[in-house]
C-alpha cells in the first residue's frame, strides 16, 4: 500500500503525463495547421506515449492499492511564432517532466518506498532518452531553419518516425 504523499506525488505526475499528452497533442494541431504533418505526425505519436506513461502510473498506482485522482487539465498552449518555437516548447516540457519525476524519486526514498523508487527508474531513464531526442531535432532546426528545403526534409524524416514497442515498465 502506498503512504499518503507517495499517493499524492504519484497521482501529481499522472496528471502531468495526461497534461503533457494534451501538450503534444496541440503541437500536432499547430504543425497540421502548418502543413508539416511529419513534424505533426512526430508530435502524435510523442502524444500516443505520453498516454502510455500515464497508464503505466494509473496502474502502478491501482496495484500498489492506492486511489488514483485524475484533475482538470489546463488547456495546453495553442501557437507558437515558429517550428523552431514549438520544439523548445516540447524541450522545455520534457524538462519539466523530468524534475517532477525526481520529484516522486526523492519522495519516495525519503520515505524508503523501494518498489515505487524501483518503478520510477524506468522513467528516469525514459526522459534522458525523451529530452535527447527532442534536443537533437532542436538543434537541428536551428540548423535548416532559414532554409524551406531544409524544413521540408526534416518533415519528411519526422514523418518516417514509428511507435516504439517494448517500453515495458516494472509494474
């Protein structure tokens, strides 16, 4: 059974995940609008694994015989002034996904919650690899960003990108 705040802390980065899945979601909106379904297409399936994550909280959370809260989530940002702008978007929410995951990391040895701790190192290890991959495109759009070729090959390798199978978690 999980403590009271290792409930709270891990029902906070449930409703994060979905939050970010939602974010994902809207940049995908915001590159269909643009006609670059690659970089939109990049944007879904980011979306798709978002909601992975939060079903693999949602049932950690059921088999450890806590309760699971979901809250209201706040609408995701809509525009962005550039493709450029809405990377760094998705870096920055990465990154803020990672330290709410440290978050749940520290509570859970300050209270010694070793299978929570052993759970959550999957996601550790999930977001070096998630803030990587969206830091590599980052830099190269900076890269072609004055160049329409350059943008049109990025989509067209964006567009190329598949779900990963696999990304079993310890739960």
């Amino acid at each position: 059974m999980l403590s009271e705040k290792i409930q709270q802390v891990l029902n906070k980065q449930l409703n994060a995940e979905f939050h970010s899945a939602y974010t994902y979601l809207s940049l995908a909106a915001y590159f269909e609008d643009l006609d670059l379904n690659g970089f939109a297409h990049w944007m879904k399936i980011q979306y798709q694994e978002e909601l992975l994550h939060a079903d693999k909280i949602y049932t950690f959370i059921n088999n450890r015989d806590a309760r699971v809260i979901l809250e209201r989530l706040a609408a995701p940002r809509a525009e962005w002034a550039s493709p450029l702008e809405a990377f760094k978007a998705a870096l920055a929410n990465e990154q803020a996904l990672s330290q709410k995951i440290y978050e749940v990391v520290d509570e859970a040895l300050q209270e010694r919650d070793h299978a929570t701790h052993a759970f959550m190192q999957w996601f550790v290890n999930e977001q070096v690899e998630e803030e990587a991959i969206v830091r590599d495109i980052v830099s190269d759009i900076e890269r072609v960003i004055e160049s329409k070729d350059g943008l049109f090959l990025m989509d067209r390798d964006l567009a190329g990108r598949t779900p990963q199978v696999g990304q079993e978690s310890p739960a």
